[in-house]
C-alpha cells in the first residue's frame, strides 16, 4: 500500500523523492506528497492523483531541501483529496505514515479538547498533532517521538522531520515494513527496499517496534524497550533495474513473461541439483506432520487451493486453506503436528502476518512462502519457503503466483516421497516433470494475439463467469479475480459442476462464459456443463489442449495450450487468463499496473 521514502542528503533531495516515489507507484496509491526542511523550516508540496501532478505542483514550487520525505497513498481514512494527502503537518512535526492508527479517534478527541484543530480526515494527521504536543512538554525530539509511539495502537510505518531539527529524519515500524539504507555520508528511509535501491545496496531492515533516528552518515536504531539495536546492514541487488518495462507496454505484460525464468529461478531452490529430486528447503521435515493449513489473501489463496488438491492426492497429505483475515478470528482447531504455511508475495501482509503469529502462539511450526525474504514473515516464520519471481510491480500479481504455485507443487511431490506414498520411480518423474515448467509456460504464452483477438468482444460484457473442475476450479477463481480486479467487469467462478445449482440463471447470451479444462480425467463432465451453457445461449471461450479442442462444443472460441501431464496444468494454464485479463484491461483503457483502489501490499487489516 502506501510508499515511503526520506533522505538525509548532502545535495537536495527533491528530484531523488520523486524518483523514488515513482518506483513506488506499484504499491497502489491516489495521491502524493514530499516535505522537506529549508532554512530550519518545513516546507511541503501534495497533489490528489498521479505522481505527474505533484510534478506540476513543484515544477511551480520547487522543494529546494537536503533533507525530505516523500509519500504515496493509498486511502483508508478519508477520501483521495489533497487536504488529505501526506505529509501531513502540526506545529513543528510532519510526516508521512503507513498503516492504520486503530485508537486515532479517541487521540483525536483527547487533541481537540486540548484545543489542537484538524485540517484532514486522516488518522495521520493525528499522529502529528501528538508528537507536536510531546515535544511542546519539553522532551527531545527522540524521547518526544517514542512517547507519541507508546500512545498508537495499530500498525505504522512513519517517517519524521521536526523543525528546527535540520539534519534529522526520526522513522518506525510497528505492522508496516520500513528500511534504512546507508549511503556515502546519506543516510535514506524507505518502506521497502526498492524505494532505497536506486541510492544504496546497503540495507537494514527494521524489526517489529523499533525506531530510529537518522542523521548523515548514522542511524541510532532502537527496540521498543529503548535498547539500542544493532541490526544487520546487507547488500541487496541494485533493485533500480529490475524495475523498467523495457519492451513491454506495462509492467503486467512483462510480468507474464517473465513467468518461465520466475518459475525455473524459484524451482531451483526446491528440486536438488546432484538427484533431481523434489526436496523441501531448509531442511524443513515434511514426514513429521500429519497435517497442513495454508493461510493466504487474494491471488496467494488460490495458489494455496489448488497446492491442497496436490497435497491431499499425491502426499495423502490432509492440507486445508483458509483466508488469512478470517482465519485467526474463528480459532481454529489444529494439532500440534500442523504445518501453518503463510503464503504471501510480499511477506508483510497484513492478515496474513496475523495469521502467521498466531499459529505461533499455538506453538505450531510456521512456515513463510514469501518473494522476499527478508520480510518479516520469513524472519518471523520457523521456515523459510523462497520463491524467487524477483521484483514484482504490476498491483495484479502474475508471476509471483505462478512462482508460489510452483513452490508449492515441489513441495507436495517432496511430500509425497518423504511420506512413502510414491517410490524412487515415480519420485524421479515428478520431479522431472517440474523441470519441464518453464518450457511449457514459455509455450503457453504464445496464445497472447487470440487473447487480444478476443478482448474487444469481451470488453463489453457486464458479467463474465469462469468454470473449472478439479485443481481447474481455484484456477477459475483466480482467472474471474484477474479480469476484475484490472478491467472493472464484474466476474466470477465457479466449480463447473455447481453450475446447475444456481448460477446457470445467470447464463445468456451477453454473459460470456470461460470454461478451463485441458484434457484428463474430468473433461468430459466438464463438457456436459459446456452443453448446458449452449443450451442456453451463452457464449464460450475454452481454454484448453488439442485433444480437448477435438472434443469442444459447437460454438465455442477454442484457445489451445500446451499438453501436459495434469499435476503441470495449473502452472500451464495460468498465463492464458492473465493474459486474457489483461488484453480486456487495454482494450478497455484501464490503468493495467495500478488499478483503481488497489494496493500492491495490503499491511493493513
């Protein structure tokens, strides 16, 4: 959600903000904003909308400081609106916050009976006020800030900058990610490692509670028990190149295609080199459980759905799937020989890091699937499961989901030899049938131009339906939340063998109906249900393999994939509807990378 960047400079800082601030627009955000200190005051510029206008805001009113913050966001109290923009400002302190101050409302009558007044609608704006009032006691700037932070109950990342105080920029992390990059005499705050990485490889992640305050060329990093900490400094890939779209129209577009090196870097952690084999890492023992629940959001969740089908066949393995943000709320019944795994591109997932920590107070081993891994689900969890998908921008998480998708597939076959359930053999052909994923998911992009054929049509439907059987069925979920969550058309899925329980009133002939079902054991149900939507007018796009275009119904647009043993065909037939998706997104002018209301790292509740 919510970007952060500040710097501690020798030169000024604007042109560096905004640029940052760009390579944090895939977070997902409706306005922006940068402050700076000049001449021992605080200046500020904010804009509603796209970073482009801030630009114009400044390219009026240039920043002239060395010392800023900057902020995208994304709303949670109050609407997109300048006056509710970050940074936002009281007396002597601004900043910039991610996160959601749960008790604000109560703060904030406490400040306004103190006389204190409010311009914005934010829960922010709050936590300015009571670090200005901290610091009207008497108390330094350090003491000041951390006595504002024992008040907030909620998650923050913040970034500060007091007036008067030129050379300073305090930040903390409770729920929210923020890091600290170390430059040559410049010091930098960022809520990920991308917003610092144009300026530094030099990374020091922030642990829960801590808070820091930063000067030029020093951090004093402290815990929540005002110890000082000395957390690790480390080098982190120059992350600045991985962002750029090169070719590609969107970030989305080369994000698909990227998905067969995705898949390979991320299989590589999981498939031995000297046997072959599929093998959990970590030295994680997959034989000590007797049952497994996966807890993710969105796109992760379905990854996690269709891995159950995988582990429940092929390990015999019970595995059950819950939304991370209802999960911990009904108390769940688990044995202490359960494997939580949180699946998450990011790590630091609101719900999911929630969900994640309470399995650990249950005391079960927790494990963290995560694309970065130095999140603080993978340093929380007992476990690390890598995926290595590498940056990932567009709000639509593409490759990262067929990258946990492949993780999880190792993970089960891995499972399915350390249970005995499969022998040596049949052990050997699993595993080289992973290896053959990213050739196949290569070949499965090579659909794009009757994707694109088909998305002037499909740009007009008000209501689209998706239909899976089997491991097809959480496919289908993920397919309709694609179309959706980046074209604004409503869409569903279903398990195509529900279709005449309800939604089969909703078939006619301006519904269009996308069934994926590539050849195998549960075609030919699928096909029935395939005859029961003709029957009624309603138009078909089948998604499937040769053999299953022989069979397809009169009628029906017929996109043809590759062959593949069936464990794959997740993995294989994902990329059609990403592509699908996002063919409808550019057809009908939508913003593909940063849909409206979306946010690319939920770390909020």
């Amino acid at each position: 959600m919510c970007g952060i960047i500040g710097i501690v400079g020798r030169a000024p800082v604007q042109a560096r903000l905004i640029d940052s601030l760009k390579r944090l627009e895939y977070r997902g955000y409706d306005s922006a904003g940068v402050a700076g200190l000049v001449g021992g005051r605080i200046e500020r510029r904010r804009a509603a909308g796209k970073i482009r206008a801030l630009e114009d805001v400044l390219a009026a009113s240039p920043l002239e400081a060395t010392v800023g913050v900057g902020h995208t966001r994304w709303a949670t109290h109050g609407a997109p609106s300048e006056r509710n923009a970050h940074p936002h400002r009281a007396g002597r302190v601004t900043l910039v916050h991610n996160g959601i101050i749960e008790n604000f409302a109560e703060l904030k009558a406490a400040l306004a009976a103190e006389g204190r007044v409010f311009e914005s609608d934010t829960d922010t704006e709050v936590i300015a006020h009571l670090f200005d009032s901290e610091l009207a006691t008497g108390l330094a700037p350090l003491a000041a800030f951390k006595a504002t932070l024992d008040r907030l109950t909620g998650a923050y990342a913040l970034a500060a900058l007091i007036e008067g105080e030129d050379g300073l920029i305090l930040g903390a992390r409770r729920g929210s990610p923020l890091v600290v990059g170390y430059g040559d005499g410049e010091m930098f705050l960022g809520s990920d490692a991308l917003a610092v990485g144009p300026f530094t490889n030099r990374i020091c992640y922030l642990e829960e509670g801590d808070y820091v305050a930063i000067r030029a060329g020093e951090a004093q990093i402290f815990d929540a028990g005002q110890r000082l900490a000395n957390r690790p400094v480390r080098l982190v890939s120059a992350a600045a190149a991985l962002v750029e779209k090169g070719e590609y129209r969107h970030f989305m577009e080369k994000e698909i295609h990227e998905q067969p090196d995705a898949c390979q870097h991320t299989l590589s952690a999981y498939i031995d080199p000297v046997s072959g084999l599929a093998t959990a890492p970590n030295g994680l023992d997959l034989a000590a459980f007797d049952r497994i629940q996966i807890v993710a959001c969105g796109t992760a969740s379905y990854a996690g759905a269709i891995a159950r089908y995988q582990f429940e066949r092929l390990a015999g393995l019970p595995c059950d799937v819950e939304t991370a943000s209802e999960f911990r709320y009904r108390e769940p019944a688990l044995s202490s020989k359960t494997l939580a795994i949180a699946v998450s591109q990011s790590g630091e997932t609101a719900d999911t890091l929630a969900a994640l920590r309470w399995c650990k107070a249950a005391d079960l081993t927790t494990a963290a699937l995560v694309n970065v891994h130095e999140s603080t689900m993978a340093r929380e969890a007992d476990v690390l499961l890598p995926t290595h998908a590498g940056p990932e921008i567009g709000v639509a998480s593409t490759k990262a989901f067929t990258s946990q998708l492949a993780a999880l597939t190792a993970l089960a076959v891995a499972a399915a030899a350390a249970r005995g359930r499969i022998d040596a053999a049949e052990a050997a052909r699993l595993s080289g049938l992973l290896r053959e994923v990213p050739r196949l998911i290569a070949q499965s992009t090579r659909v794009e131009a009757e994707m694109r054929a088909l998305a002037p049509e499909l740009a007009k439907a008000r209501d689209v339906l998706y239909l899976g059987r089997g491991e097809m069925f959480p496919l289908a979920l993920e397919g309709a939340l694609k179309l959706k969550e980046i074209s604004y058309i409503h869409a569903e899925g279903y398990a195509a063998g529900e279709l005449k329980h309800g939604p089969i009133a909703l078939i006619d002939a301006a519904t269009p109906v996308i069934v994926i079902a590539p050849s195998g054991p549960l075609f030919e149900k699928t096909m029935s249900n395939m005859s029961e939507v003709a029957a009624r007018g309603g138009p078909i796009i089948l998604i499937t393999d040769a053999a299953g275009a022989a069979l397809a119904p009169a009628g029906a647009k017929v996109i043809i994939g590759p062959t593949c043993d069936p464990l794959l065909a997740p993995l294989v037939y994902a990329p059609p509807i990403q592509l699908l998706a996002y063919y409808v997104a550019v057809q009908k002018g939508a913003d593909v990378d940063q849909p409206r209301n979306l946010a690319k790292s939920v770390t909020v509740e």
